[in-house]
C-alpha cells in the first residue's frame, strides 16, 4: 500500500506540504525571527522587504510570523479535535455494525440525537456560553461531528461484516477481534480516510470562519481567519495583506484533499486496476 | 459424524413493539457420516442459507441443536480444524485486500504454523492440488477468474485439514464448463483427502453426479430424503416435479 | 429485407486498446429467436448492448447495425432513445436490480407503458395482468400493489419479461435472464416464452452461457469466444453436430453431468 502511495505524484507533493506545515507549526519558536504579537506601530504596512518577508501588518507586527504560528491553531488544533472525533465515531460505529441487534438501536438514536443539532448553531451556543474561543468551537465540532462519522462508518461496518470472508473467518474459529482488525478494519479505513480528510477541510475552514466573524480565537493570537479579518478592513488599500493567510488556507485544504484521493486509490488494489479494465481471464483450466 | 437436528429456527421481527415470529425451518433432523457427500437440493426462498449458517455453527436454531461427534457446533473449539466453508460469491469470499499468498497464509498460521518457509511451500503445494500454478500466489481476488477464485476458496477451504466441508451454491455462479471442472476437482480431493461434503446447490442433476445422498428441502422442511438411485423410482411428487423440469440437452 | 442486420460488428476499449469484439456478422428475421452463448468474457453481452446503444462511453464502436432498415449506430440519441423501449425491449440479468426500490411495482410498470404505448389505464393494468398469467405469477393484483423488496429475485425477473412483453416491441434481446432463477422457475418462464413467441411476432435474442436453455427456446444458435463468432446455424446443425472444436467442447462438458443423470433416471445405476 505504502508503495502505491508513494507512486502518486500527487500524493507525495500533497504529504510533503502538510508535513511542511506541521513542522512549521510545531517549530514556530525556533524559526521565526520575530515574536507573532510584537508591536511595531512606526513599521505598520511596511511592504516586503530582506527584514519583513511577507511584510508587516496594520500593528507593525511581522506577517509571516504570524502566518507560521497561525498554523498552530488553524492545524493542530483542528487534528487533535478531528482525531478525537473520528476515534469516537469509529469505536461506535464498529460496535454498532458488528454487534447490530439492541446495541446498535441505542448508539443509533443517541446519533440521531446529536445530529438534529446544526454545528454552526451548537459552536454559537457554546460561545455564548463560555465565551469565544478556538478550545470551544473545537469542543462543538467533536460534539456533533462523531455522529456523523459513527453513522458512516456503521454503514460501512454492516456491509464489510455480511461478506463471506468474514463468514469463513468466524466458520474456522477466529476471535472477533481479529476478525474487525483484519477483516474489517482496513477495508472501512479507506471510507474512514476519505470522510476525515474532508472534514479535516470543512473544519479548517470553519475555524477561520469563525475567527473571520471575531468569534474564534481571541486576539491578538495569531490565526489565518484573524488574519483575512484584520486585511479586511485595508482590503482596497493593502490587498497584499490578505493574500497570506488566504493563499495558506487554500494550499492546505487543497493538499489534503488530494491526500484523501489519493489514500483511497492506494488503500484498494482493485481501483487502479480499474482504471484500465482488466478484462477478466477465462478459467479454462485443464486439471 | 454430523448431527442435525433443528427443530425451530424463526425469523423474528419487532414492529412496533409487537413481535412477529416467521418461522424459517422446522424439524430438520438429518445425520452427515463421515466420508460421505450429504446433498441438500432446495430452491431459493426454502432456508438453505439458514440451514448452511446453522450447520457451521455461525448461528443457532432456536429449538434443536447441531452436534458434530457429540458436541454442539456453535462452541469454538469443537469446529476447530473440523470444519470448513466454500460459498457461492467468490468475489465476495476473497478478502479484496489480501493476496491469495496472504490469505492462506492467514488460515495457516491461525492453526499454528509459522515457520515461513513451511508456509509458501505448503501455499503452493496446496495451490497444485486445486489445479493453479505458484504464479497465482500473488494476484489479487480481482484480478482471478470466477474458476479461479473458486479454486482460491477450495485450497483455502482443506488448509486446516478438515473433515466436513460444506459447499453452499459453491459452483451455481459459474460458467457450466467451468462447474463441471470444479466438480471434478472435488470429487478428486474428497478421493485423496477422505472428505465429506455437504453439498448445497438447487441443480438436482449436479447434486446426482456428486452426491451419495440427498434431501430435498422444501420450506423449510425436509420434504423426503433418499439416495440418487432412488430417484428413479421416486413417487414424491415434488421430487417428480424437480426431475421433470430440469433441462436436458 | 431482415428485421435486423448487424454487420462487421468491431467494438474496441478506447481506454486499453483492446479489441473486446471482431467483426461480428449476423441477421435476424421477424419472429426468429436467436440464441448466443458463450462464457463470461467472450463479448456477448456488450454486442447486444451496442445494438442498443447502452454501451459505456469508452467502448468504441464500429460497423453497422440496421434495424427495421435505419442504421442504429447513425442515428442520434434522441431517436435512438425513442427507438429502445418501443421496438427494442431488453431483458437484464438481475431482475431484482431493475426495480426502484422506493416505489410499487406496478407504478414503476405503468410508467413505462404509459411512455410508450398510448393504451389507457385500463388497458394497460388487463395487458400487464394478462402476460402475469403466462408467467405463472399468482394473484397479479397483489404484486402490482407490492414494493420490490416484497417480492423473492424469482418474482421481479419474471416482471421485467412481462414488461418487456407488454411493450410489445419488435425485438426482445434478453441477457441471461433465466440465469439467476430455480430450475421450476426457470423451466415455467423458459416454457412461457415458448408460449408467447407462438402468439406475438416478435424476434427474440437470448443470451445464456447454458447450452440446455438455448435449445429450448431458440432456432438459430451463434457461439461466441473471446469475442469472436466461432460458428453458428440452427440449432440442429450446431448443438447435435457441431464442426468447432469450441463448441464440442461446451456439449461435452455439459452432457458428462447430463448423461449421469438420465443414466440414473434410467435406472441404470439402481443398486
């Protein structure tokens, strides 16, 4: 699988931009060579020059410090809380399509439940409550995106556990945990890839959104949505200023999602083959 | 020896808090004795599946029991190397991921084997008596054909050396030149590796060729039982009628 | 002047060069049933949907198919479209995929007459009902009013041939379409074609891989390999005295289960 993936051009320009950025993100300290809230009001606007490589903001403050620690919250963050999210509904959604029966019914209705709330409406309610910040909007994107991926997954639980090689699995006697780790397990793991690295889109996407509105992160922490906020309003004046954070946005959601399309072609044998139609052998076999 | 006997097996469904029992089978009482091909002949919609899931101990009647040598079938350890399966969708009964080295390999080290060495040379020994070559060692289930898939299924069925196998619609989704070399294979391992089948199929005139005995299931339930001799004189009448309408060149 | 003429029938995949179909050459006349068998892969089924134009977009194909004299492979598809449906009605291997499984049954029907035949709701329900009956489908009624799930693969495939029928097109080309079924069943629908092609003049093109199926309703027989004609003629040339090796191969492999059995039907083995 490893080998199939790393075949695709695609893929591989795709991991090493995210790994780019996840490095950026984690080495932000190090690498920067200002501090993302110093205040420089004398320099504000400064255009791009050997000192400010992407030039400085309405504060004097470096644009492209900030940028690189802006990857913290609109990145790392939004892992954490995809992970999270994903692992929830993945566990349910396994224990619902392999033990079907009075299991499934009860983790199918508390889905149900979750998903009649909105998830934009459900981030807006825990501001009001606690106040605005990425830590809450994060908490509101697990809370109604598990559902969602449980139902998913489920779906594709219940298909994969019908077939016949899960059926002779369990004819010779093999545990049901090695019958979901082996049998099950990697063929869902191409639906699961592909749901979260959409959702990993969705969700950066809501982040800045939410950052853009004033309701994410709180200033002066730096993050790609507070960013475009801030060029907002110096739009027709310093456009330069919003073409950072926006050409960073969209650089990283579009690489995951040629990742995603590229780990399902890899994850499933049968897709490339596909693509070129194979015709199917006779067996004419002299035995 | 095989023993089965299920008295009740239902279909429930709850509506609305109310339950509906459908009863799928009912008194289904027969012996499979070793080294013998059982043939169970039924049309679709008459349980067979049912029954094919109860004999291999993946589900239990409700009323009656499945018992090989004694013990009940459902447990573990009683159908551990005992066994096996070989179903009708040989697409689906190929894990789609897994080579077909990697899927006898999978069976092989379930019973115990490790050493691997021991494990390509048996893969490819096993590969010979179903009739593939060792290039067939690294395809994937897509890339076979429905023969071949189904001789894949068979090698992978008598890995663990079992003593009862048990064919479900195993040749019905294949071309008819190509069932009667699979039919021909089985009769040659049942030969060498003393096997007993149970042989479900609704093609009375395949379950003749390789059956010593047969039961024909209708609804649910046993509808007569007799050898393949027997047929000739049969008076029961759906017998008659399975026998008038098959097709003969 | 035949019903339908396919000449030099080539269909190639664009995407991996390969030729699927060579030069396939047949004529069928009014009310003749063309029997094609072969294996899976030897081109069969995408011949008889290129007749229809119901080939994936990627197939190429070249050569001529005349229909009731216009050329099928010429015409736009618009026409094309109007042509499928009402003179061509195409019977499908899984009848139990046809069927949306969201709605009736017999809505699904009537809106399918209703498109191509101008017979009142009346009329179309005593037609529908009418062909029920040659099925061997009891209480026709209640299946109309039934939802596909409700009804055993058995049931919906001989649907699809009452709607095909009740079309009345002027060829019916049906792919494998008794394959999926039991042997009762199979011999019932097998024998209600034999029926039906008694009273309607329509021609008839079956598919099937079983040698026994095709002697039973068909008159002239074309053996189809890798995508080639290996022979054909009537039934009593090819399937009694076959010239290809090809062929004789299919008889014989068919006949050692076959003879087994009537030798044990016959009492010769009886102990």
């Amino acid at each position: 699988m490893m080998k199939r993936l790393i075949n695709n051009k695609m893929a591989v320009v795709a991991i090493v931009i995210i790994a780019l950025y996840i490095v950026l993100g984690i080495a932000a300290p190090i690498i920067t060579p200002y501090h993302p809230n110093s205040i420089n009001v004398s320099n504000k606007y400064a255009n791009v020059s050997l000192q400010h490589l992407l030039g400085t903001d309405h504060l004097g403050r470096d644009i492209l410090t900030r940028l690189i620690y802006a990857i913290r919250p609109s990145l790392l963050y939004v892992f954490v809380a995809l992970f999270a999210s994903v692992s929830i509904g993945a566990t349910m959604g396994f224990i619902s399509g392999y033990m079907k029966g009075y299991v499934d019914v009860v983790i199918m209705r508390l889905c149900d439940i979750m998903l009649a709330f909105p998830s934009y409406v459900v981030a807006l309610a825990l501001i009001a409550l606690l106040g605005a910040g990425a830590e809450n909007i994060m908490l509101a994107f697990i809370l109604t995106r598990w559902a969602w991926f449980c139902r998913v997954i489920r779906t594709s639980v219940m298909q994969y556990t019908s077939s016949d090689h899960v059926k002779f699995a369990k004819v010779i006697g093999m545990k049901d945990s090695s019958i979901i780790r082996k049998h099950i397990f990697p063929l869902t793991l191409a639906d699961i890839a592909i749901i979260a690295s959409s959702s990993m889109c969705s969700m950066i996407l809501q982040i800045s959104g939410f950052s853009f509105l004033g309701l994410g992160v709180k200033a002066p922490t730096a993050e790609w949505g507070m960013m475009l906020n801030e060029a907002r309003k110096v739009m027709f004046t310093h456009p330069e200023m919003m073409f950072a954070p926006g050409i960073a946005i969209v650089i990283i959601v579009m690489s995951f999602n040629f990742l995603s399309d590229a780990l399902q072609v890899a994850l499933d044998p049968r897709i490339e083959s596909k693509k070129s139609m194979n015709p199917t052998k006779k067996g004419v076999m002299t035995s | 020896m095989l023993n089965v006997s299920v008295i009740e097996k239902s279909y429930k469904r709850t509506h609305f808090f109310r339950s509906q029992k459908k009863p799928i089978i009912r008194d289904v009482h027969f012996d499979c004795h070793l080294n013998k091909t059982l043939g169970i002949i039924g049309e679709s919609g008459s349980g067979k599946s049912t029954l094919a899931r109860m004999i291999l101990g993946i589900e239990k009647p409700d009323k009656g029991s499945v018992k090989l040598d004694g013990k009940p079938i459902h447990r573990r350890n009683t159908r551990e190397n005992q066994i096996s399966a070989v179903f009708q969708d040989y697409i689906s009964s190929l894990h789609p991921f897994h080579t077909v080295q990697k899927l006898l390999y999978e069976v092989m080290t379930f019973s115990g084997e490790v050493s691997k060495d021991s494990l390509k040379e048996k893969s490819i020994q096993l590969l010979k008596e179903v009739g593939l070559s060792a290039a067939y060692l690294d395809k994937y289930p897509h890339m076979l054909s429905g023969g071949e898939a189904q001789r894949v299924a068979i090698a992978r069925a008598i890995v663990l050396n079992p003593k009862y196998i048990i064919l479900d619609e195993a040749i019905s989704s294949l071309d008819m030149s190509i069932q009667t070399q699979i039919l021909d294979l089985l009769i040659r391992l049942r030969e060498s590796r003393e096997l007993s089948y149970i042989f479900i199929t609704h093609d009375i005139q395949v379950a003749t060729y390789i059956c010593d005995d047969l039961i024909i299931f209708k609804n649910g339930t046993i509808e007569t039982q007799m050898t393949p001799q027997e047929l000739y004189s049969t008076e029961n009448t759906y017998a008659r009628e399975l026998i008038d309408k098959q097709l003969s060149l | 002047m035949s019903l339908l003429s396919v000449k030099q029938l080539n269909i190639t995949d664009t995407h991996t060069h390969q030729q699927l179909v060579y030069g396939i050459h047949f004529q069928l006349e009014k009310g003749e049933t063309l029997g094609i068998i072969g294996e899976s892969g030897s081109g069969k089924t995408i011949t008889c949907r290129a007749i229809m134009g119901l080939n994936d977009p990627r197939l190429q194909v070249e050569g001529q198919i005349y229909f009731d004299g216009v050329d099928l492979l010429q015409l736009p598809n618009q026409l094309l479209r109007q042509r499928r449906g009402g003179d061509i009605a195409m019977i499908m291997q899984q009848g139990s995929r046809a069927f949306d499984p969201s709605s009736k049954v017999g809505k699904q029907m009537f809106e399918t007459m209703v498109m191509h035949t101008d017979l009142s709701k009346k009329s179309i329900e005593a037609e529908l009902i009418r062909y029920m009956n040659f099925m061997k489908l009891k209480e026709p009624k209640q299946i109309l009013q039934s939802y596909p799930h409700m009804l055993s693969g058995g049931m919906l495939q001989r649907l699809m041939i009452v709607l095909a029928l009740a079309l009345k097109p002027k060829l019916i080309i049906a792919d494998e379409p008794t394959t999926a079924l039991d042997t009762i069943t199979q011999y019932d629908v097998l024998e209600a074609f034999s029926d039906i092609k008694k009273q309607v003049d329509c021609a008839i093109i079956f598919i099937s891989h079983d040698l026994a199926v095709i002697n039973k309703v068909a008159d002239k027989v074309m053996v189809m390999k890798a995508g080639m004609c290996v022979e054909s003629g009537s039934i009593e040339a090819v399937l009694f005295s076959p010239h290809h090796d090809y062929t004789k191969y299919l008889l014989s492999t068919k006949q050692k289960i076959n003879h087994h059995f009537n030798a044990v039907m016959r009492g010769e083995y009886h102990a």
